[in-house]
C-alpha cells in the first residue's frame, strides 16, 4: 500500500481520495479552505455525491485518510501526489491553469523524495511536460519528480460508482518506473487500464468527453429536425441504438447539455485546435447546437403566449442534471434570468438545488418578476399558468399527467427532459410541447380565459 497526497477536494480529487482510503492506501487530502477540512474531518462530505459521505466516515474512523491545509506535511514523504484541482473555462474558451501552477510550485517546495505527481484534472495536451519542467524549476531539494497523466472520468451523481468501477483507467507516463507505480496503485481497483504517452492521456480525456458532447448535440439537432417532419425523436433513438456501432447511451435529446465538463473541455478541445492553426469544425457545431439547444422551450413558449407578465410560472428542476446540486452550464440558468425578465412570477422547485441557485437569484423581485423557492411540487404546480421542466429528478419524474391538469391553472407544460408520454398528457388534458417530439393538441387550452395565447 502506498502514501498518497491529494491536493483538491472537489468532485474529482475527493472521491479520489476516498477511494484510495477504500482499497487500502494511506490519503491525506489537501485543501486551502481550513473550514471544508474541519468538516471533512468530522465526517461530513462538503458535496453532495452517493454513496461518498458513509465511504468517508467509515475510512475516516479506520484512519486511512485525513485532511489537512497543510500541504508541506502531506507532500512531502508522500509516494505519489494526485492533483485534482479545478482547470475553469477562461473567456477565451482555454483553461485557466492557475490552480496547478500553485501546486506544483508547492510540491517543488516540500518533496524530500524521489515521488510521482499524477495530474488527474483536465488540462490542455502537452501541459503535464511543462508542469514536470515547473516544478523541477522549482526544486529545493535533490530529488527526483516525475509527472503522469490519469484522466478522470467519473459522472457527477455516481462519482464513488464510476471510480470504484470505472471503465477503464487510462494512465499516461513517460518511463517505465512511473507506470509501473501507477499500475501498482491502481492493482487493488481491479480494472482494466490503458497505459499511453503522457500526451496521448490527456488527449483521451478531451476526445472522450467531446464525443459524448457531440452525441447528445447531434441527437439534439436531429431531435429538432424531427418536430419539423413529424417523426419522434424517441423512436428515432430507440432504433438507432439496435446499432451496436451506435450504443443505447446518451442519446436523450433535451435542453443541451450542461455541467461542469462537456461545455468546458468542448471549448478548451476549440481552442486547442485554434492555437495550433487548426479549425474542429465537429466540436464548433456541437458547441453551436448547444447554445441554441438551452432556450429552445423558452422560445417555443415565447411563440406560444402573448406575454409572461404577471403568470405563474411553475419551474421544476434547476441542475444540469438529477443526482447532483452542481448547477454549472445549467439550462435553468440561461432560462429563468429570460422568464424574470418577462416579468414571470417563478415558482422553482428542486430537491437539492434551490439552495445555490437562491445564491444568483435571491428569493424575491427579479427582473420585472419574482422568484419563490419551494420545498414540495404541489405548490410549484398550485394555479400556475405554465411550467417548465428543466431536469429529470425522480420526485418530477413521479407528478402524473393528472396532477398537472388538478392543480395547474391552465395546464401548459414545457418539459426539456422529455419525462413523459405525449399520448398520455394529451388524455390527461395537459397541453405539453417536448424536444423532438409532437406536441398534444393546442385546443385543450382553448376554453382557457386567463391566458393569452397566440394561434401559432
Ligand atoms: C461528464 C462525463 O459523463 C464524465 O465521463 C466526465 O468525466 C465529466 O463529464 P457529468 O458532467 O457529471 O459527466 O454528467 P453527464 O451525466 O455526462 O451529463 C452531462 C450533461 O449532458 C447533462 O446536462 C445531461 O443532462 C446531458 N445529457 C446526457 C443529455 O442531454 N443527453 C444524454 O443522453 C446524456
């Protein structure tokens, strides 16, 4: 087993602390913020992620991991130190390396043996050549630093899962002793790996990431090119994915795509390719169809009614996705600023994620609106004149097509995640418009006195 250092404790290096600790290995996590390390150390995870808080205690009280702000103590005898810290999206579309460049000076200044430092954050192809030469820059002491890259490829919301039953684990090394730690660390996981170039690596992690990206774009292109035909996106994806080539996996057409990776590593891959004078013109319409992608419904309801002024718009779900309180690139963000600003009266519901987002739209006036935080649907739904949807919560997931006939004032659905049957809203009385899909008959709103509605 081996002395491990982990310098961040967000998504990416805490549950890889975590798991470490879980298949044997000595961690100690390192983070700046003294008040995150206190909790830690008490047991409590700062994020919320399944399954990441029991790992935690039940390591914590075997005492293979701790937490420190102390980063000297913990780098400085440590066999191998994982970097997971944030590599943020900068105006220009390239990532903002600050973060590593601290810890890597940091690690040149406490090391006092020969160790490994594994980037696991996403950084542009070629900087783990340059944060090796950094830090030997910045060497006190006569030892010998290597740096490899292990891309990190866990899903917010099954984090613990994803790492301790990853795919693959892709390390990218350039000597035979560096891999050979690694594969020495990773040997408890039982997983398959793939051992590459360093640059290769970190190449994987952005081609990986923007394929997916452009998956979902593509679904979402032909999911709007499906309304204008009349075929149904669902159906569409459910024969595509007989096509082993293809894959049933993520082919969901919806709002675009949010988080805290794809619209990032999809424009830092742009960027990449800019820089070395060459256009990705698949990326770049990804990224494009995206950008539309996220206010498609509040343009279809916009075409739809007169005005928002005054209506009671009901919002259920504010993350980028169910599972996580992460609302980074998320949909409700670019939608809610619009409807406060057409003077809508928001109702948001989400289980876990009003909190930050009452962070950027404090409860109250906003725009020529309002917005008010609810902890239960029902009253999200009470009177309302309209209501979005905007992620798959399994508590969304469960209001039948009825409850929104009961309790809406007019019963006016946009649902961005494509939750439910069109055949069944329609029954149930619902006037509901998807993505990529037909929507229900425009008459049932039709005796509706207290909206406006345009014919279109
Ligand atoms: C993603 C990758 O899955 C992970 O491998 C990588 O390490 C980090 O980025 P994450 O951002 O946590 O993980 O979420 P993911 O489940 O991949 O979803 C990303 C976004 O795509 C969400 O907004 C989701 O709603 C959207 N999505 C996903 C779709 O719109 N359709 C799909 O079919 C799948």
């Amino acid at each position: 087993m081996y002395k491990i250092a982990v310098a961040g404790t967000g998504y990416v290096g805490l549950v890889a602390g975590v798991c470490f600790a879980e298949v044997g290995h000595q961690v100690t996590c390192v983070d700046i913020d003294k008040k995150k390390v206190e909790i830690m150390k008490s047991g409590i995870s700062p994020i919320y992620e399944e399954g990441l808080e029991e790992l935690m205690q039940k390591n914590n009280a075997a005492g293979r991991i701790d937490y420190t702000t102390d980063y000297q103590s913990a780098y400085k005898d440590a066999d191998a130190i994982f970097i997971g810290v944030g590599t943020p999206e900068q105006p220009d579309g390239s990532a903002n390396l600050s973060f590593i460049a601290t810890v890597a000076r940091q690690i040149a200044e406490s090391v006092v043996k020969d160790c490994l430092v594994v980037v696991k954050s996403t950084v542009p192809v070629g900087t783990n050549d340059k944060v090796e030469q950094f830090i030997k820059d910045f060497l006190i002491n006569d030892v010998k630093v290597e740096v490899a890259s292990n891309p990190e490829f866990l899903a917010q919301g099954s984090a613990v899962h994803d790492t301790l039953h990853a795919e693959r684990i892709i390390i990218g090394t350039e000597s035979k002793q560096a891999e050979h730690l690694l594969m020495k660390i990773y040997e408890p996981f039982h997983l398959p790996i793939v051992s590459v170039s360093r640059r290769s690596a970190e190449m994987i992690k952005y081609a990986s990431n923007d394929f997916l990206a452009l998956k979902i774009s593509y679904m979402n292109d032909i999911a709007n090119l499906c309304e204008l035909v009349g075929a149904d996106i669902q159906d569409v994806a459910k024969g595509m994915s007989f096509d082993e080539r293809i894959g049933s996996k993520f082919l969901n057409a919806g709002i675009g795509f949010g988080g805290s990776c794809f619209p990032k590593d999809t424009k830092a891959l742009e960027y990449i390719a800019r820089q070395n004078g060459y256009e990705l013109k698949t990326v770049k319409a990804a990224i494009g169809v995206n950008n539309e992608q996220k206010t498609m419904l509040y343009k279809k309801a916009s075409k739809r009614l007169i005005t928002f002024n005054g209506l009671k718009v009901a919002v259920l779900g504010l993350t980028f996705k169910p599972g996580t309180d992460d609302l980074r690139e998320a949909a409700s963000l670019e939608n809610v600023p619009l409807l406060l600003e057409q003077g809508a009266n928001i109702f948001a519901y989400d289980p876990v994620g009003a909190e930050n987002f009452a962070k950027v739209h404090p409860e109250g006036r906003g725009g020529r609106g309002s917005i008010t935080y609810v902890s239960n649907i029902e009253h999200a739904l009470e009177g309302a004149n309209v209501c979005f949807i905007f992620t798959e919560w399994g508590e969304v997931k469960a209001v039948t097509p009825e409850k929104y006939k009961a309790l809406m004032r007019t019963p006016l659905v946009y649902d961005g995640r494509n939750i439910y049957r069109v055949d069944k809203m329609q029954e149930a009385g619902v006037e509901y418009h998807s993505i990529g899909r037909k929507s229900t008959i425009r008459e049932v709103l039709k005796e509706s006195k207290n909206l406006e509605l345009q014919n279109s």
